[in-house]
C-alpha cells in the first residue's frame, strides 16, 4: 500500500503543522484537526494542490466531537491507517501549591482525556483492518521531573505508559503504537504555556538551538515509515543544548 489516511490532531500548529507538510506527498490523504478554523483552512490550501485533505475543526476534549468527526469522514478518508495524538498544551509553570486547578484540568481534559477519546474512536477500525498505527506525543517532561512540571508531566507520563498499555493490547494484531517524547522545541507551546506573554516564551530558548517543529516532524515520519513489522516503543530526544539535572539539595 503506497497512500495512507493519516489523522493528526493539533494540525493548527507546531508540530503537527509541520507533521501534515512532511506527510503531504503522493497517494496519502490528511485529516487535520484542531480548534482553530482559520489555522486549519490556510493549511488545507497550502496542502491541498499536493494530496487530498480533509479538516476537522474540533476541541478533543469533547469525546462526542471526536467521535462523530471519525464516524462521518467522508469514504475515502474513512480507514484511517495514521493517527497522531499531538494534540495538546502546558498551561502555567508556577509550583503545585500556587498552580491554578483550572489550568491542571484543561491539561488533563486535553493531554489525557483528549487523547484517549481520539484513540477509542479510531482503534476498532485499525484492528478490524489488522493494519495502523497510532503516534503519540509524548514529552521528555513524562520521564523527568522539573520544577512547575507537576500536571503537565503527570499528563506526559499517562501518555507514555499509555502507549505500552496499547501495544500490550494490540499484541497479536498488526496496529502498531509509539510515543515520541521531544524536549524543548520552539513552537507556540511556550507562548501557550504562559499565556500570551511572548517575552516569557522567547526566555526558554534564548541562546539555545531548540529543537524545531520540522525535528519532530521528520521523526513522526521516520517512525511511521518503517516496514510494518517494526514497532518504534519510544523515542526520546532533545536539542544538544539540553541534559538532565543533577539531584537538587536543599540545605539549611
Ligand atoms: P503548539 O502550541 O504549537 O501546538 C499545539 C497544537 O495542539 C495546536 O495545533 C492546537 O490547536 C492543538 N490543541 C491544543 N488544545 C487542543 C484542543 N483542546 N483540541 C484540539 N486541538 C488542540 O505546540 P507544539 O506543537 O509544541 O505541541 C504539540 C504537542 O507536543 C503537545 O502535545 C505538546 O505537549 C507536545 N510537546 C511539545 C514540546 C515543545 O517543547 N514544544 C516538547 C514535547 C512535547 P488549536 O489551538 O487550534 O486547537
Ligand atoms: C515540552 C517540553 O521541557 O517544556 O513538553 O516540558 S518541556
């Protein structure tokens, strides 16, 4: 099979905008989802003289909007054979006891809930067909704590153990599942985080060489295209301007 409907959420920007121009090549056809209408419409007109494109324009926290976008694609994007679960945000990094709860459960609601509500729609097709696979989008911050990390992080780390739980399920079919888990990379995702304030978003890659929107990108594409008997588990990478910490002492 040459052509595959591939489904990627979060397609207004980042990673998943630069996920939909690397896929958009012979013989695939694209669904892109995401909130914005706008964002969705300019792609769809950049992409749509190279491949078919379909656009969804829909909050993934709202499972009936998930469900009925799968349930209602038009035929020929209705097997979808991709699915990148990109979608999603940080919001604020102050420490647990000053975050705002509101913001913790719209991480939850969309890192989590919103992930799963795109999964449970498309994974019965996959398995019936016995082909697909599903790309999930992970974060260094799922393995590795930092300060003001806490939900965002815990939302991280659900999606990676989420991933193994899959493939555990999907044992016997040929669906494939994978968790990519970048570390910083410039894309809205800081302006989002800190709510508009630009100035606070520039400070987390000044001086550095972040990874880009198109690293990412490339690797949802590698790992997509390897012959479908491989399952790429997990991925984990960063920019070389970035490592682990050592463990933090307080003293008195
Ligand atoms: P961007 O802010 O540039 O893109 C986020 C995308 O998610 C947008 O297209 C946005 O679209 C979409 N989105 C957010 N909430 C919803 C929602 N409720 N329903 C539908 N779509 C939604 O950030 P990135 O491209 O950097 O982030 C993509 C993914 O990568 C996220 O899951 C993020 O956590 C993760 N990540 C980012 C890293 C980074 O440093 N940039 C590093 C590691 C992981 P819209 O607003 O139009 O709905
Ligand atoms: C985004 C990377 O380090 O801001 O997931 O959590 S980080």
């Amino acid at each position: 099979m040459s052509g595959k409907n591939i489904m990627i959420t979060g397609a207004s920007s980042g990673f998943g905008m630069a996920a939909a121009r690397i896929f958009a090549v012979t013989d695939n056809r694209l669904i892109l989802a995401a909130r914005r209408k706008d964002a969705l419409l300019k792609l769809s007109d950049e992409l749509v003289c190279h491949v078919p494109v379909h656009i969804a324009v829909l909050d993934v926290r709202d499972n009936e909007s998930v469900k009925a976008c799968v349930a209602e694609l038009p035929l020929e994007f209705s097997e979808i054979d991709l699915l990148v679960n990109n979608a999603g945000l940080a919001l604020g990094l102050e420490p647990a006891h000053q975050a705002l709860l509101e913001d913790w459960e719209i991480m939850i609601d969309t890192n989590i809930k919103g992930l799963i509500y795109c999964t449970r729609a498309v994974l019965p097709g996959m398995v019936e067909r016995n082909r697909g696979h599903i790309i999930n989008i992970g974060s260094t911050a799922g393995a590795w704590p930092y300060p003001g990390g806490n939900v965002y992080g815990g939302t991280k780390a659900f999606v990676e153990q989420f991933t193994r739980n899959l493939r555990t399920d999907l044992l016997g079919t040929r669906v494939r599942a994978t968790c990519i888990a970048p570390g910083m990379a410039e894309t809205e995702f800081s302006n989002v985080r800190f709510k508009g304030d630009q100035q606070m978003a520039d400070k987390v890659y000044k001086g550095t060489e972040p990874l880009t929107a198109e690293d990412i990108a490339e690797m949802i594409k590698w790992v997509s295209d390897r012959p479908e008997h491989v399952n790429i588990n997990h991925i984990e990478l960063m920019t070389i301007h970035q490592s682990w910490n050592h463990f933090a002492v307080h003293r008195e």
